[in-house]
C-alpha cells in the first residue's frame, strides 16, 4: 500500500468517481455512451410506445378519418413526452455527477442524513476527476442537449405547420362573409367586396 496515497473518508458509494464509475456501467445511464445508432433507438421506441398512448386522446379530440392532419400532428407531439421524461432523468443523472466531480469538496453522510461531513480533494483527485469531465462527461452531455434541441425543432416545426395548414385552412374555407363580419371592427384591415 502506498502510504502517500490520500486517505479518503468519503464511503465508497458516495465518491463521485465511485459515481461515475456506477453510472456508466447502470442499463439506463449507459444509453448515453452508446454508439448514435444505438443511442437513437430507444428515443425512437419509446416515441413508438408513447404513441400507443397519445393517438387514442388524438383520436378522440380529432377523429382521423376526419381531421387527418390534426391527429398526427397532436399525437406526434403527445408521443414525444415518453422521450423527454427519459431524456431529462438521463440529463440529470449525468448533470449531477458532473457536478460532484468538479466540485473541489465532497459532501458526505458518514451514517445517516443526520451526520453529513465535507471532504476536501486532495489537487491529485480534483485534476483526475476534472479530466473525465472533460474527456468523458462533456461529451455526453453535448449529446442529450443536442437531443433536445432536435425535439424542440421537431416540436416547433409540428407547432408551424398546425398554425399555417390547420388554422389558415379553417379560415380560408370560412365563408367571406362571416371574415368580414369577425374584422369588422378594424377597418381597413380586410376588405372583401369593392363598395362603390
């Protein structure tokens, strides 16, 4: 046993590189590290199964022998929460390793919630731990942001297209009569018939 090697009193369990150690090698919290095809599947197959779950409250608010468009579009975007939720337990589990391992402390519970202790890292323990944040960490955490950033696209592009295929069918396919009757109050603005 090398007898320079700092004595850590952190339980082994709560040492954030004990963490990350664990969080890597977890069946959830290692589909981030994950290869991008294999990464895409699950987000892929929990869309699925979120659709067995959101096309029967599309169904209903827009039956889809009538109102198409509008049921896909509002199950799409119902069929996205299953993603998200596990995306942002995934994000979260990762943020908060990432943060116990750049912190120059380790906050610790010798026993219980009753006896917490604070450990300050010896500069060696800082820079290895800083280091797999850089090398490792960071990059995952690129991922799952630029993962939400595609599902907040995707969800806005569904949002335009609801606004300019849905809303301006429904009011192009409105009679002019009742156009002019709902603008009335702003003249000027719309003006179907010449008056002479």
């Amino acid at each position: 046993m090398n007898s320079s090697a700092p004595v850590c009193p952190v339980p082994a369990e709560q040492q954030p590189i004990n963490e990350y150690q664990e969080l890597k090698e977890s069946w959830f919290f290692r589909w981030a590290t994950l290869e991008l095809g294999s990464y895409l599947k699950p987000i892929v197959i929990l869309w699925v199964v979120g659709w067995l779950l959101a096309a029967p409250v599309a169904a209903v608010s827009f039956p889809p022998a009538k109102y198409p468009l509008q049921f896909f579009l509002s199950g799409a975007a119902g069929a996205m929460v299953l993603p998200l939720l596990a995306l942002i337990r995934l994000y979260l589990g990762w943020i908060y390793v990432c943060n116990r391992l750049l912190q120059p402390t380790v906050f610790y519970e010798e026993s219980g919630w009753y006896d917490g202790q604070v450990w300050q890292k010896p500069e060696e323990v800082l820079q290895r731990d800083r280091l797999i944040v850089t090398y490792q960490i960071r990059s995952l955490l690129r991922r799952l942001q630029l993962t939400f950033i595609v599902i907040a696209s995707l969800l806005l592009a569904d949002g335009m297209i609801w606004i300019f295929f849905v809303i301006l069918i429904i009011n192009f396919s409105m009679p002019v009569e009742f156009l002019d009757q709902l603008l009335a109050s702003a003249p000027g603005v719309w003006q179907s018939h010449s008056h002479d």
